[in-house]
C-alpha cells in the first residue's frame, strides 16, 4: 500500500492559540490526519473542550495552558507536551489579535497612535505569533537535528496594509519578514519554517466588522468581498489543508521560506 503524503502518524503537534476559530480548526485538522495534538492557549474551559473534542472523534489531543506572551511558559508548556505526548515535531504558531486603539479610525490620524498600543500590537502578532514560539519550540527542534515544521499565521496585511489597521498591518509584515529569516537560519538543521496566509475568516474578534445583525455585510464586509475573486468569506475548515501540506515532511520536504495564501483570490486583485 502507497504511503500517504499526507499521514501524519507519530508526528507531535503543537498549536499555539488553538483555543480560537483558526487555530481550533487547523488542530483539529492535523488530529483527524494522525498527529498527536496539544492545544495550547490561555482559557482552559476552551481549551479543554477542544482537546475533548479532538479526542472524541479518535484523535490524541491534550490542553496545555499557555501564554504565548511568556517564555516561562511556553518552555513549562514544551516541557509538559513532551511528557505526555512525546517531542514536539510540528508547531503552528495561531497567536496574534489587534488592538483596536492603534487603528486610524476618524477620530483619531496617524500621529495620534498611542505608541503602547504600537507596542502591543507587535507585542501580540510578532512576539507571541512567531518570536518566542521559535525560541523555546524552533530552537530544541534545532538542536536535535530531526525533520521539523514551524507554521506561523501571517495575514493578507503582511503583503498589503489593510485600511484603518496600520500597526496590526506592521506586525504582520515583521512576522512574514521574521519567518523567512529562521527559515534560512534552520533550513540544515531539519526545521522549515513556512507561512500560511489568510484572507477574511469571520471570527469572534472581527465577525460585527464584517455582518450586520441580521446577517447581511457591513460597509467594510461588502468591500472586502468586492476585493475577493471568489466573492465570499473563508471557513476555517478550508485552513486545513494547507496546514497539513506544511506538516507533513513528505508532502512538503523541500519546501521552506514559503508563503501559502488561502484568501480567495484577494491578494491577485487589481483595478
């Protein structure tokens, strides 16, 4: 029997904000494809119903609190994965959000930004998205020497600004920017490090930016789906394969420093 290309039995996986919409769907993608999941996130109710839920379908999954904001925790987090699931081979890195009080809105331009919230949009979307994750994950990947996966969720804003979000936009760009180097920097040690990017998905952050109560697009919902080929909004179901693609080594081995766009058709959009 042919072995799948994308079977990903004995792997460990790692999910770092699988507690949320995106991430939530990409664990439980990679459990149904055989990989040994850990849910990793603040909200342990959340988290632990995930892992359940992954485990009631006949997946391996566990919840590992963690906050991606400390590296305290995350290495208590890898070094708990480890114990109960065995090392950690794949990691997707889902963490990152948008503070609201660094957007250029009407009533507040550019050189009104308070630098705080600059700093934690970075703080959220760079460090925690990507940085830290590399450090105390990428880093014992490095070391032994073994086929590694690192994906790190970028946005449709690391290649162009989205209106209003501007440092939201900056963080994402730092994040692709900071994923291409490690990539290059592991490329001989068995870590790729690769990107995927999303187009809009209605999450619980952005879901009243983009339908009104009944239902029906906003404004900015309608531009955005005027902007998309496709004319319609993703499903976080449609995340997964992508994940997995990057997961397996023997589906995409010889892929690293790559971005892979799941938008649509938004960023090939022109006038």
């Amino acid at each position: 029997m042919t072995e799948s290309l994308f079977d990903l039995e004995g792997s460990v996986a790692a999910v770092i904000g699988a507690t949320g919409m995106l991430g939530g769907a990409i664990a439980e993608g990679l459990a149904k494809h055989g990989a040994r999941v850990a849910v990793l996130g603040r909200n342990a109710d959340r988290g632990e119903a995930r892992a359940e839920a992954i485990r009631e379908t006949g997946g391996g999954a566990v919840f590992v609190e963690a906050d991606a904001m400390s590296r305290d925790s995350l290495e208590h987090a890898r070094d708990s994965i480890e114990r109960e699931l065995g090392v950690c081979d794949v990691l997707v890195s889902a963490a990152g959000g948008n503070s609201p009080r660094a957007s250029v809105t009407e009533n507040q331009a550019l050189g009104d930004l308070p630098l705080d919230a600059w700093r934690e949009n970075f703080d959220m979307n760079l460090v925690a998205g990507a940085l830290l994750p590399a450090q105390v994950f990428g880093t014992a990947m490095a070391a032994r020497g073994t086929p590694a996966s690192i994906i790190n969720i970028a946005s449709v804003s690391s290649h162009i600004p989205v209106s209003r979000g501007v440092a939201y936009s900056a963080a994402k760009a730092a994040l692709l920017n900071l994923s291409k180097f490690l990539a290059r920097e592991w490329a001989t040690e068995g870590v790729r490090v690769n990107t995927i990017t999303p187009g809009f998905f209605p999450a619980e952050q952005n879901r009243a930016l983009l339908f009104n109560p009944d239902g029906t697009p906003t404004e900015r919902g309608a531009l955005i789906l005027g902007r998309t080929p496709m004319h319609r909004f993703g499903d976080p179901s449609e995340l997964v394969g992508a994940a997995v693609y990057l997961a397996s080594h023997r589906a995409s081995g010889f892929v690293t420093g790559s971005d892979l766009c799941v938008d649509g058709g938004f960023l090939s959009y022109t006038v």
